[in-house]
C-alpha cells in the first residue's frame, strides 16, 4: 500500500531539526526547469495566476528568481499546515520515518512526487495552476510522468493498492492513469444536525492523522486501515462504499 498526501501551500525553513537522512526527489531536473520558467513570470502574473496577493507574488517570483541557491529540507518536515499539522512529524519515532519513506508519497505541482525524506527547496506552485511552460496547464506538462512513476513504486511495493488522502486537485495528475491499481478513496466527516458533515480543516488534518497512524503502525494490508480511530474517528460501514470509506468523528 502506498499512500498519497498533497503539499502544503506553507512551509518552515526555520525549525531545528534533528539529524535525519536525505533523498534526492526523482524529478529534480524536472522542477529546476519549471521553476527557471517561472522566474519569467511577472509579479503580476503570478498574483493572477495563483489567486494571491501582490506581497506572496514577490515572495514567489524571488523564490523561483534564487531557486538554485535557496536551502533545501525533507518535504514531510518542510510542509506545514493541516495536514501536517495532523501528522506531526516531529514527534514520530525513526522507525515510523523509515516507514513513511517506503509506503508514503507527496504529490507536487512542482517536484511531481516526493518521498517524506526527499529535500525540497520553498516554493509554491499547485498543481492546478493554468500555467506550464509549452502547456495550458500544470497536469499537461507532467503527461503521465507522475502516474508512470507511481505505477513502478506499486509494482516493486507488490500490493498494487493507493490510500488516496490527497486532494481532488492533486490526486488528478495520476487520476485514470493508475490502470489496474486498487484506489481507496477517503472522506472524513464531522457530527451535525442533518447527518455527518464535511468541515475542510477538520478533514484536512484526518488526513495527516491517518497517514502518521499508517506509518506509527507499520500498516501495510489496506482493509486494516478500516481500524484509524485518532481523534475519535471510526469507520462507518453503513455509509461507505468497496473504494471510497467514511470515517465520521464521535
């Protein structure tokens, strides 16, 4: 089983960090020429372009500007947010780390798809963006790179099984591409007055807590995923369907 988490749009360079191993992210050369491309966008472009404001239009265009300079950290440590807020890696033990390095994968506009200890440099770059050089958008540059890639980790992984708890957005770059592989699609739900409702805050960081149990437990068989019970969730049999599982929060 293979896991599937997307970024996060904020980042921390600035954490100490205990001694930890490296890996090289297998589309390096791929994201230093996108993000070479993006050093030629305007401010102004990448304000329309990303839907944010003139001063993290700066941010990005310097970003892209010294991408080649700029530090580098693992991406699981890098990400923050709800979804690594969920996942808290820092209070993982090595064992759980190694784990993550093997069975989860991080999909990224910019660096297609990372391994937890993959160095990263800061960026922001979704992969939804209508942008790509030669391309309309983001998804038609990488084609089917992604998915190829993917596809050869779950034949050398041999369960041939996704958890996807990445976002709709994300998860298209290899949606359809995955062939005979077996998805599991997850939705987390809050309590409310006209049944189990979805909360994107609360669901985000679900997220990040299923993939840290799945790591912390050295879960490799999918259905014992069914077992997640952090923060009070709990596997609702009535509501979810072969591949796509609610999980609702006491």
């Amino acid at each position: 089983m293979i896991a599937l988490l997307s970024p996060a749009k904020s980042l921390d360079f600035e954490r100490s960090l205990p001694p930890l191993d490296v890996s090289k992210p297998y589309f390096s050369e791929e994201a230093h020429e996108l993000a070479g491309s993006a050093a030629h966008l305007t401010q102004e472009d990448l304000a329309r372009l990303m839907r944010i404001s003139p001063r993290l239009a700066e941010l990005n265009a310097e970003r892209f500007r010294d991408f080649p300079e700029l530090p580098e950290r693992q991406a699981l440590f890098a990400f923050t947010g709800d979804v690594y807020s969920g996942f808290d890696a820092c209070s993982l033990h090595e064992e759980g780390i190694a784990f993550a390095q093997r069975h989860l994968r991080i999909l990224s506009g910019l660096y297609g798809l990372l391994r937890p200890l993959d160095v990263i440099r800061p960026y922001r770059l979704e992969m939804g963006t209508r942008w790509a050089p030669g391309h309309k958008k983001l998804t038609d540059w990488w084609g089917d790179k992604i998915a190829a890639l993917l596809r050869e980790q779950l034949a050398e992984e041999g369960s041939n099984v996704v958890l996807n708890l990445a976002s709709q957005e994300y998860f298209a770059a290899v949606k359809g591409r995955l062939d005979n592989a077996r998805v599991i699609d997850v939705d987390f739900r809050e309590p409310g007055p006209d049944g189990p409702r979805f909360v994107s805050f609360h669901a985000k960081r679900a997220r990040g807590m299923m993939a840290r149990w799945m790591c912390e437990n050295h879960i490799t068989d999918i259905e014992a995923m069914r077992g997640f019970d952090t923060d009070g969730y709990a596997f609702d049999k009535e509501g979810s369907e072969p591949d796509r599982w609610l999980f609702v929060r006491s």
